[in-house]
C-alpha cells in the first residue's frame, strides 16, 4: 500500500504518467536483448527438457503397453493351463469313477462267487450230514428190529441175514414210487 502511495504522489507532482522516450528505447532494447537470450539459450533447454520429458514419457507408455500385453500373453497361458489342468483333473476323476466301478464289480463277483462256495460246501456238509444221520438210523433200526423180532419169536435171530433183510426194506421206502428218498 506505501508503494503505491509513492508512485501516485510522484505522478501527481509530474503530472505525467507515461515513460520519457529515451527510457521507452531503452526498455525495448533490454526487452530484445533479454528476448534474444531467452530465445537463444533459454528456450532451446526447454524445448530439450520437454522432448526429454516426451520421450521419457513415449519410452513408459510403450514399456507399459508392452508389459499390459506380456500380462495378457501370460493370462491367455495361464487361463489354457487351467482349462488343461481341469481336463486333466476330469480324466482322472473319470478314471478313477471307472476304476472304483471296475473294483466295485470284481469284489462284487468275488462275493457272488464266494457265496456260491459257501452254498456249494453248505449243501455238501448237509448231504454228508444227511447221508450219515439216515445211514445211523438204518442201523438203529436195524438193531431195534432184530431186538423187537427176537421178543416177539421169543428166540435169537441171525442179526446179518435179519440186518439184511432190514436194509432191503429201507432202501425200497427210501427210493419211494418215484424213485426219491
């Protein structure tokens, strides 16, 4: 504010508000001169600096682009590794599906098979059971037979020839009318 309080009290004392002409050639010829240098020496730097500057920036935007496009290159890669991968996973959950399935069936027909001996034995050890129970009777039969035939005729009977006589007569209710026992 004092400054301007100067400049207006010594153009009100003056009474003149524009430069005397030898200042105003002076002030263009500094102008030039200072002009000149700043074109000749200062501007060049610049402009360098700027195009520095643009280049360094040019360099980055095409690192950048050239690393965006590397990054793709890699995400197409990786996304086909993992499109491998889950086909690879899926063979093998396929094979594996197919292997239990296979596994599932072999135990399954070691199972039909191994009952099939079990019944098979079953049926051996009942017919041998039978076969020995029937084979007990008859001679039980027998023996009370004789006894009983021995009471009843009061006397001793051959036991062989009646023990005979006997097992001709259980063979033939054995074998029934139809031949089955």
């Amino acid at each position: 504010m004092f400054a301007i309080n100067i400049v207006a009290q010594e153009v009100s004392e003056k009474g003149d508000v524009y430069p005397k002409g030898s200042e105003l050639v002076v002030g263009a010829i500094a102008f030039g001169v200072f002009f000149f240098f700043l074109w000749r020496w200062v501007v060049p730097r610049f402009n360098a600096v700027l195009s520095e500057r643009r280049a360094n920036i040019q360099g980055q935007l095409e690192s950048a682009e050239q690393t965006r496009r590397q990054a793709e290159g890699e995400l197409a890669e990786y996304r086909k590794q993992l499109a491998s991968a889950r086909g690879d996973a899926n063979r093998i959950i396929e094979e594996a599906r197919e292997t239990a399935e296979q596994f599932r069936r072999d135990i399954q027909a070691k199972a039909e098979e191994e009952s099939r001996n079990i019944v098979a034995r079953a049926q051996d050890e009942i017919r041998a059971e039978r076969d020995r129970v029937f084979n007990e009777l008859r001679a039980q039969v027998a023996d009370i037979a004789v006894t009983l035939a021995g009471r009843v005729v009061g006397a001793e009977l051959d036991t062989k020839s009646h023990a005979r006589l006997i097992d001709d007569y259980i063979e033939q209710v054995a074998s029934g009318p139809n031949g089955q026992g």
